[in-house]
C-alpha cells in the first residue's frame, strides 16, 4: 500500500514559509466560485463514453448545436460515425392511475382503464403482455387485445401479492425495485411472484402536521426481534390459473432473495433462515413446486444476498461471488451446484464482474488487490487459473468494460491527480489516451492537497484515513478538526482517487483540517474485518474512530479542544457514539437522522449483524449511545426528518428525552415533512445551519453573510 505519511517534519517553519510563499504567486477560490458555481477554469470535461455499440465500438455522445449526438467510436482507430441507438423496444408508463402503452414505432395506446392506480407495469420478454400490480393483487394484461388477466384475489391492507412488504423493498430486493415483487420466466409462460401476509408485523405510526388536525402515516415496520411478513413464492402460467407454491415451509421464520432464472429458464430462488448465516439455492420444479438444493453456505456471522449469479454458456456452470474465506472471491461452480474450482484467492477483495468471454474462457473482474484503498481491473483464465493485472499504474480505475472484454475505458485518478480517461485492450495496453479533466488554470489556484494516512488501532489493525490540511498555515497555530464518516459494514469512503467538491477548498482555506475515517468493517479488510463487529455493531467501530482520532490530537498542528465528527444514518449513529461513549475524545458533533438504539431498526439489517434483541440483550444495550448518555459533555448537534420512514424520529426524540433528564445541553433541529435525508428547499437551510455550527463552535467566527443570501 502506497501511503504518505504526514509527520511533523512536514510543517516546519521553513516548511511552512516555503508553502506561503509559493501559495503568493496564486490565488483562492472565491464564495462565489465554490457555492454560487462561477466559472474557475479548474477542470474541463471528459468525454462523455457510456457503454458499448458492440465488441470494437464505444458509445460516445457529443453537444452539437445545443442537442446531444451519439457517435460510435472504432476502439481500434478512433474512427467515429454517427451511431443510431437501437429503439428500446416498447415502453409503458402510468398516467392518471392507467397503463399507457408505446409501441416500438412511438403508437401509443391505453391498456387499463380504473380508479385503483396500477403499480410497476413490466412488458414480458416476447413483448406480448403487460404484468402489474393493483390494490395489492397480481395482473396482466394482454397488449394485442386488451384482456386482463387477474393472477390473485386476496390482495389487502395485509396481504400483498407481487408488491413488497417494506423490510423486502429497504433492505432484500432494494429501493430500485420499487416495491415489485414479480420477474417473468425468460420465455414469457410464466410469472414467478412473491406473497407477503404483513398481518402480523407490528404498525409503526408516523406523525404528519400539515393541515388543521394532522395525520398518521402507519407502516407495518418490524423492529429488531419483532414479527416478520410471512412469505411464499410461486408461479403462475401467462393465461391465468392456480399458482404453484414453492415447496417451503410458510410458517417457518426465513427470507427470501430475488429469484434468478438459469438460461433454460428454471427457477433459481435464494433462502435463509432468520439467522441470516445460512444461504441456500434452490432449483424451483415447473411441474409440482418441488426444490432441489444447489447451492448450500454457511459463516458464523451473517452472509449477504446474491444480486446477480453469472451464467456460462453451453450449460458449463456458473459464477458465484463469496466472502466465506473471510475475502470476497469467485469460485466456478457446474449446474448441479458442485464446486469446478475456486478462481481466485488471498487477502484482498473481488468487487465485481465485468465482462465474460465464454469463447476464450476468461472471466473479467474489478478488485482491491494491488492496494485495498484502490480498485483495478483484472483477467482470469477458466483453463489455466491465471490472473492478469490489466490496468496500470497506483491508480483507482473506474471501468467500462466491452461486452467480452476486448476492450474497456477506464476513467483513473489518485488523490494527487485529477480523473483522466484511457482506452486500452485487453492485454492491458493503452491504446490511446481520451481526456483530461484538469482544466488550464488549475495550476493558478492554491488548491489544498489531500493526503493518505495510516493510523493504528488499540488491537494492531493498521486502517487508512484521508487528510486536507488547511491552506496558509501559521507555524505554531492549532486547527479544529472536521471528521466525515459514514461507518456501516462494507461502506467505507477512503480510496484513492480525486474528489472535486469545492466546499473541501472552502473549509481548507478557512482553516478546517478535514479528515475521511474507515473503520474495520469497512470494507478495507474484507469480510474478515466485518467479522469483529458481529453481534456488537457500532462498538469495534467507535473505538477505531476514537484511536483515529486520538493520533490526531497528538499532533502539533490540532486544537485537541475541537474535534467535531459529522454523519448520517450510520453515520449519524456513529456520531450519537463518539459524543457519549467516546466523549473523552471528540468534542462536537452534528447527528444526523442517526439510529440511537439497534431495537429502535428494522428486523433484517439489524439481525444481519445483531441477532435478536431476545438472544442478544447485552449487545444492543453496550452498542447504544444511551447506555453512555451520561458521559456527554460536548456539544452535539441532532437533526431529524418528521416524516423518516427509514430510521424513524423516534430514534433521536428518544436521545433527546434521556439528555434532557440529565440535564445536558444539546442541539436539535426538526425537518417537518422530510423522509430519510433530503433534497428539497430544506436542503439549504440544513447545509447553512451545518456551516453556522462549524463557524461558531470551531472557527469561533461571525457566520458570513454570503450564506444567508445565496
């Protein structure tokens, strides 16, 4: 691993009067620059490559006369010709509760016609039916005639047949899937569904003050430990019929993963038990329901759906993606689900496939290999096991493979390099290089540098964080310390690569040491780091976050009487631990819609890593931030949306109820109406009462009045 280190050599007085005055010959970014978008001439733009037209032709689009073209790009010779996209096929869409119907020739047609709306209207493979959900029954409905077709009859305020209950949608199938709950068979003959019975997952109210009496928003949320949606998933034939229950117990405490379809298009359905540290795949029989076990994985902690299972061609097996070896790794596996061979293997970490080339049998996949901080681009050879580095230099390289893998762009950068763009082929050469985005004044402006440093956790585990320095540093002088972090399994934010936020200049140039923090179970350590945290969420990581920050104070150059950190979500959770369980160590904080107690959380994320509150009391009593509430002697800032259907406000009025006993005193802001973050007219009052907190309680200046007015 490539790292600079920052020592106390490096801020010496000569150090320090060389950096002024080569920092003299240049000039800062200005408030209207970084948050009023005034043109700086520091970046130019990339070219705008998204995907491929085929094996040796990449897409590129152009602005012409106001409008954007799209070219095809020989990889070879860089010769370009105008690329005609190929029609997306037939599109629906639903207008005033009703499915409308384009077809491929841009004819549009109306399909439905009711007062209950249609949800999530899907066109079948042979492009001949529209399936769809309505009051929480399952349709189709047949697009050449128009006749319905009605799936399911007990669709209810409990029951729903193809729309997901809500702990599928946050946290199994995911907020892309928009609640859906259906896939069709490959070959169109049938609709594979999901049935949620919520009659027994308890009703969370959430509160709504508009208008004169106000409202209750009830969803049925199971909470750590609480009841689950019952499950069952089935198949029904295209015409209409009975549907055929997979063979599973429906009264058992389980989940169930997205179904995949194999080529030949036999149902593949994903299942764990409530423990979440045994996943199983189960080939579906068509004719009577029955499963056959393909796949069988068990850890000790907790093991993660698949989203995508890769298959090859000629019926040779398939590609699954593991962390059992406490390292994500590929391992080929035949039909039948026996192991071929494992294909890749050490301490390092597979990301993603990429690309297959079934014909010369090499598997294309991104990694953190060459440095857990950075991402690259590699080749495996089905046959021989070989791995070949295909990108280069100490790099983090973002790629756009070609559908075999003949050839990819790559758009790379490190923290000391803007984000360039190359072609290369797949013997890893360049073939030409494509832009810059390092724009002609970039070199006029002092423009604060951000660093990789190591730091050293009380049980031995090396992790690495990011530091900006401030701009015109004083020799002598002490600077606050503004730590971002996130904090949740697998989600850590230190890589190297180039950042482009402006703000981070603004903060550097005001005098704020800005620092990115990755704990154990970020990511940077595979599933192995992950692992300490099992049963114990939020405490390994406070503790890293807190011997981060204690290296911090020890240096020369920080005000060890501010030490502010700043999340959400997890994030703000984190932040809720550093002011009471860390507060020896970090005096400010802004929480943000934060998690205050891991039984206040859904059942499926929090048991992932938890286990149940009935089989794990002492972990969530010692991983809440009040069990440590009376530690509190900073100042903490926490916000709340009144509207969070994710991590409820309840979360954080809970804290504020337990600091108000105790008499402390706090921060706390409300967003009326706002969901789980948010991008509304909130959004700038929210950044500009952030600012106003670092202002006030960091910089101890007057909050600018640029801000107020922007």
């Amino acid at each position: 691993m490539h790292i600079t280190r920052y020592g106390t050599a490096c801020f010496t007085v000569l150090g320090l009067l060389s950096l002024s005055l080569q920092a003299q010959d240049k000039k800062d970014l200005t408030f209207r620059q970084i948050f009023k978008g005034e043109p700086t001439g520091l970046y130019q733009p990339l070219p705008n490559i998204k995907g491929w037209a085929d094996e040796t032709h990449y897409i590129q689009y152009r602005t012409e006369g106001g409008t954007s073209k799209a070219y095809k790009v020989d990889a070879a010779t860089g010769k370009s010709e105008p690329y005609i996209t190929p029609p997306e096929g037939a599109t629906v869409t639903v207008r005033n509760n009703d499915i409308f119907y384009t077809s491929p020739t841009g004819t549009e047609s109306q399909l439905t016609s009711d007062t209950a709306q249609e949800k999530n209207p899907t066109i079948s493979p042979d492009g001949k039916y529209v399936a769809f959900t309505r009051n929480n029954d399952l349709y189709a409905v047949e697009i050449a005639t128009r006749k319905e077709i009605r799936y399911t009859t007990d669709g209810s305020d409990v029951i729903y047949n193809g729309w997901a209950s809500w702990v599928y949608y946050e946290e199994i199938l995911g907020r892309a899937s928009k609640y859906r709950a259906f896939w069709w068979s490959k070959d169109s003959r049938y609709i594979a569904y999901m049935r949620f019975d919520d009659s027994k997952v308890p009703v969370f109210p959430i509160y709504s003050e508009k208008g004169q009496h106000g409202y209750l928003e009830n969803t049925r949320y199971p909470k750590a430990g609480d009841t689950n949606p019952g499950v069952k998933i089935g198949t029904v034939p295209v015409a209409g019929g009975a549907t055929l229950w997979a063979d599973f117990n429906e009264n058992e405490d389980q989940y169930f993963g997205a179904p995949f379809f194999t080529p030949e298009g036999r149902l593949w359905v994903q299942w764990m038990p409530r423990d979440q540290n045994n996943l199983k795949i189960y080939e579906i029989n068509p004719e009577n329901g029955r499963k056959t076990e393909i796949y069988d994985e068990k850890q000790q902690t907790w093991i993660d759906w698949y989203e995508d299972i890769p298959f090859l061609t000629g019926n040779k097996g398939f590609i699954l993606k593991s962390d059992k070896s406490g390292w994500a790794h590929l391992y080929w596996h035949n039909m039948n689900g026996s192991l071929n061979k494992q294909l890749t293997n050490g301490n390092w970490t597979v990301k993603d496939i990429r690309a297959i080339d079934n014909k010369q049998q090499l598997i294309y996949f991104t990694a953190r290999k060459e440095a857990s901080t950075r991402i690259d681009l590699y080749q495996v050879s089905l046959k021989t096991g070989a791995i070949t580095r295909l990108t280069f230099g100490d790099y983090l390289h973002n790629v756009d493979v070609s559908p075999n893998g003949s050839y990819f762009v790559t758009s790379y950068s490190n923290l000391a390099t803007p984000t360039r763009m190359a072609l290369l082929n797949n013997k890893g050469k360049v073939i030409r290089e494509l832009g810059d985005s390092k724009g002609g004044n970039f070199d006029q402006y002092n423009y604060a540098a951000t660093k990789l440093q190591q730091y050293k956790t009380r049980d031995g585990l090396e992790l690495p964080m990011t530091i900006t320095m401030p701009l015109h540093m004083q020799p002598g002088k002490k600077y606050p310390v503004l730590i971002s972090i996130y904090g949740g399994p697998d989600a850590g934010n230190v890589y190297d690569m180039w950042r482009t936020p402006l703000t981070t200049q603004w903060w550097a140039k005001e005098g704020v040491i800005q620092v990115v923090i990755d704990n154990r179970s970020s990511g940077q350590l595979g599933k192995m780091g992950m692992n300490y945290i099992h049963r114990k969420l939020g405490l390994h990581e406070i503790e890293d976050y807190m011997d981060a920050a204690s290296w911090l104070r020890s240096q020369p150059w920080v005000d060890s009487a501010k030490i502010c950190i700043t999340g959400g979500s997890f994030g703000g959770y984190m932040t809720c631990m550093a002011l009471t369980y860390g507060a020896d160590v970090f005096t400010h904080g802004m929480a943000n819609f934060a998690v205050t107690d891991w039984r206040l959380y859904d059942s499926h994320y929090t048991e992932r890593y938890m286990d149940t509150p009935q089989d794990n009391a002492e972990g969530y009593r010692l991983t809440s931030p009040m069990t440590y509430a009376d530690r509190y002697k900073g100042l903490i800032r926490i916000v709340h949306g009144t509207m969070d259907d994710n991590v409820h406000m309840q979360n954080s009025i809970q804290l504020v109820d337990k600091l108000e006993n105790l008499n402390k005193h706090f921060e706390f802001m409300v967003y009326p109406g706002e969901r789980h973050g948010w991008r509304s007219i909130k959004s700038l009052h929210s950044d500009n009462e952030s600012y106003r907190f670092i202002y006030h309680n960091l910089l101890e200046r007057p909050f600018p009045k640029e801000f107020e007015t922007r």
